[in-house]
C-alpha cells in the first residue's frame, strides 16, 4: 500500500478542546490547556504515525471576534491554515454559545474553503444522548462535511473515529518527519509554555490573557545531573505584577513549584528553575514586541 501523509487543521472558537484533543491523539501533552479563552497562541504541531501513515495535526488558536491586536493575529494565524492543509477538523460545543460560535464560523470562514471538512461536536458527555440528534441533523445542512462525529477530547472518546475518518482524506505523500518525533516544538519553548499554563491557572479576570512567558537561560549542569533554567513571566501593568508575584512571594512560588514538577516530567531530570516577572507595557498592541517574545 502506499504511503499516505498530511496535514489537519484542528480548528475552532476558543475554548473548545482542541489542544486537549492533540494531548489526546499524541497520548502525550504538548499543548497548554486552560479554562481561560485565547489560551493557544502558536501553530502547534502534533505528529502521529500509524503503519503506512503520518498524520500531522495542527492545534490552532480559538477563532473568535477580536478586538485587541495581538488577538486579531491569532485569529488570522488559524484562520491561514484552513488553505494550508489536507483535512480540517472543525470542532464545536453542543451548547447554545458553543452552536452559535460554530454557525458563525462556517458562514465566515468554512464556505469559502474546499479542503475536506470533518465536524467534531466535543463534550458529548456533557449532554443527554436525544440533543445530539438535532444537532447533527442541523449542522449536516449548514455544510457538506465529509463526517460528524461525536467525541470527548476529556475523555478520549472518539478517537478511533477521527483517525479513520481523517486518514481517509489524506493523499499519497512521503514521511515529513522521522517516526519517533511527536512534534516539531522545541523543548525550550514547551518549558516556556508550561510556565506560562501554570501562571494563566493561577490567576483571574484580565491577568491571564496578559501573560507571556520567556525562556532566557536552558542550562545542562552534567555534574549535578539538573538542569538550570531562568524564564520570565512578562505582563502589560505595574498592577499585575504585585498579583503574579503574590503575598510574600507565594504565588510566584506555587506557579514556580507546579512548572518544575512538569518540567522535570518532560525532561526527565532534576531541575533548579529561576522565575523572573517583568512588565511589558500593553505588548499585545505592539507587533515589535511579538517578535521579540517569539510569538510571532
């Protein structure tokens, strides 16, 4: 049989599970999740290799009205991969704001592309089996999608499904990526982002969509077996700093004490990790700073 690869957009609005999904379909976290919207601020790729094939999924950040300039890239960054890809996965909620958000992205977005479409209607097990029906039965006429599935990202359920359904669409092509790689993020920026998971779950309100993370120093110290790690935790007003900071220290601590416990996970040693919180005046306005933070 020949070799069949691709890439798959797995796209969405905010807060739907889709980098819970791509944790779920690698058996392997790579992607931050969070409770708090606009978590995802990167193209990140997943890569998962079955016998003959190798599907590269791609978690995108949540498609949602934007209204700030770092977001309104973000948006366009998702938006961009709908053309850049073999299959898209396009996930919903089965709840009002969740079918809302759905309609409004394929009258803005999906009915211009032709890139095979399957829908995933997530959280299935967060509602009774006889609303599912409706939903389908509405969404199979709002768009010609090549298959609707039912799954829980949270729970792994559906997975099957999705890999059948995806690897059907994908064409004839070569390996883009050695069998043994789960993605192409290196391991500074997934220690950046961990950081940066733990600090937005242990804040509220504004602080969270404000908080950018940067690895400045990844240090291997043979002698002692660790490594040495320095990041910064960068926000937009002298005001959140005292937050993230916490009283007497405790919550750069507690954040401090979770990412060096999942650090150590994914490196698979001990690790001295040394937190640093800077302002950065408002930088989601400013594209120059983006790229300074490499987030664009």
């Amino acid at each position: 049989m020949a070799f069949k690869s691709g890439f798959v957009s797995i796209i969405g609005a905010s807060n739907v599970g889709k980098s819970t999904l791509l944790n779920a379909l690698l058996r392997q976290k790579i992607a931050i999740t969070s409770s708090k919207p606009q978590t995802t601020r990167h193209k990140i790729k997943g890569i998962v290799n079955l016998p003959d094939i190798q599907l590269i999924f791609i978690d995108t950040p949540g498609i949602h009205d934007a209204t700030i300039e770092y977001n309104k890239y973000l948006v366009k960054l998702a938006v961009e991969t709908l053309q850049e890809v073999d299959v898209i996965l396009f996930m919903i909620e089965p709840f009002p704001w969740g079918l809302k958000d759905g309609k409004k992205i394929i009258s803005t977005y999906l009915n211009q592309i032709e890139v095979p479409c399957i829908l995933l209607i997530n959280k299935v097990d967060k509602i009774a089996k006889p609303q599912l029906l409706p939903i389908i039965e509405e969404f199979d006429k709002l768009y010609p999608f090549k298959a609707i599935l039912p799954i829980s990202a949270k729970k792994q359920a559906g997975l099957e499904d999705i890999l059948k359904e995806t690897t059907a669409y994908l064409p004839e092509g070569p390996r883009y990526y050695p069998e043994g790689l789960f993605t192409d993020i290196t391991e500074r920026q997934l220690v950046a982002e961990i950081i940066r998971e733990k600090a937005i779950n242990s804040t509220r309100e504004e602080v969270p969509h404000s908080i950018a993370t940067e690895v400045e120093e990844f240090r291997d110290i043979p002698d002692k077996n660790m490594f040495y790690i320095a990041a910064t935790i960068y926000i937009e007003k002298a005001s959140q700093k005292g937050i993230i900071i916490g009283k007497k220290g405790k919550m750069i601590k507690d954040i401090g004490q979770l990412s060096r416990k999942e650090i150590e996970g994914l490196l698979g040693r001990k690790v001295y990790l040394d937190l640093f919180v800077r302002v950065k005046s408002y930088w989601r306005r400013d594209p120059r700073t983006w790229v300074e933070l490499g987030l664009k």
